[in-house]
C-alpha cells in the first residue's frame, strides 16, 4: 500500500483549485489610434513648435481602470485596463489629433532640445461616463506663446457623448469621442 501524506494530498488539491479559478488575461486598451508611419517631419529653425504639456486630470481619473459611474460610485472594470495612465493616454490622444489637423505646425508632446514657440497647457476639469451611456467632459485650456508680447490665449469647453457603456470597449470608445471632441476645439496659431 502507498502512504500519501496528507500535506501532498493539500498541495495538490490547492494548485488544482487555484488553475480552475484563474480568470482570463485583461486586455489592454489604448485611447488613440494606432500609429501611422508617415515619415519624420523636417523641424527647421522657421518652424513653429508646439509643446503639449501632460494632461492635468482629477487625482481619482489619473489611472489605468476602465470607470463607469453609476450614482456617487465609480465602477472600475474587472476585465479591462488602459495601457498607460489616463492623462498620458489624453496627451498624446490629443496631440495626435493636433497635429493631423495642423501640418503647417510641429505639434509634439515629447521633450525636445530645439526652442518651441508655444506650449499648450490643458485641464480636464470633469470626465464621467454613466452607465446610462452619457459621457460629459468639461475643460481649459491655456496656449501660452514663449513670447511675452503675443498674449496667451486661454478657452473652455464641455462636450458630451451618448451610446452604450456595456462593455470596455464601448466604454474606450466613449472616452476617445469626448477627448476627439476637446481637441477638435482647441485653437493652434
């Protein structure tokens, strides 16, 4: 007869119901586009620069998780997370979209060792998306020329969304509407 002590009996009854109980991987969201080679554009010393500073969010906003507000709580998906915080995925979200809408400019949110013209400074004052499928963003923004004689010009703007919130997919997809809406806004010399 073979003695099993009962330790092994243990170890094995627990790997078997840790492997049963393991969840399936999260997934990874970003809030842009996927990136497009599109060649390395020339800057030139006639260049007009504009430097996009960090995103400024509320402390509770600036993180991974997928929120869904539901009342006075905030839901973070148990199967979803964004691949970089919330103020860099906004940053370079934002400056994307700046710099396909504006060729004439070199818009970067990268530091660089040239002088840039401009920095664009952009608070989000207020970012939800309901479980009722509304999505609000309220923010400022301030472009603030390095020139001290050219004044700085300062907007604000809220935006809404409105769809389904089912799933993080849908959910992404809302946040990406709302900061698309922000940037399309924002005015560049």
């Amino acid at each position: 007869m073979i003695h099993v002590k009962p330790f092994k009996i243990f170890s094995f009854l627990l790997l078997g119901a840790i492997s049963a109980c393991a969840s399936p991987p999260i997934k990874l969201y970003t809030l842009g586009s996927p990136a497009i080679a599109t060649g390395a554009l020339p800057i030139s010393s006639s260049s007009t620069v504009v430097a996009v500073s960090r995103v400024a969010v509320p402390s509770y906003l600036d993180t991974v998780d997928i929120t869904v507000r539901r009342g006075v709580l905030l839901d973070h998906s148990s199967e979803g997370r964004l691949a970089s915080r919330f103020s860099i995925g906004a940053t370079d979200l934002i400056t994307a979209r700046l710099a396909q809408r504006h060729l004439n400019l070199y818009v970067t949110s990268q530091p660089l060792l040239e002088e840039y013209n401009y920095t664009l400074q952009i608070n989000i004052n207020r970012f939800d998306i309901t479980e009722e499928g509304n999505g609000t963003l309220s923010a400022t923004w301030a472009l603030i020329p390095k020139n001290q004689a050219i004044p700085v010009t300062r907007q604000s703007g809220n935006f809404t969304a409105h769809g389904p919130t089912a799933t993080d997919d849908d959910t992404v997809k809302m946040g990406q509407n709302l900061l698309t809406q922000l940037a399309d806004r924002i005015t560049l010399p």
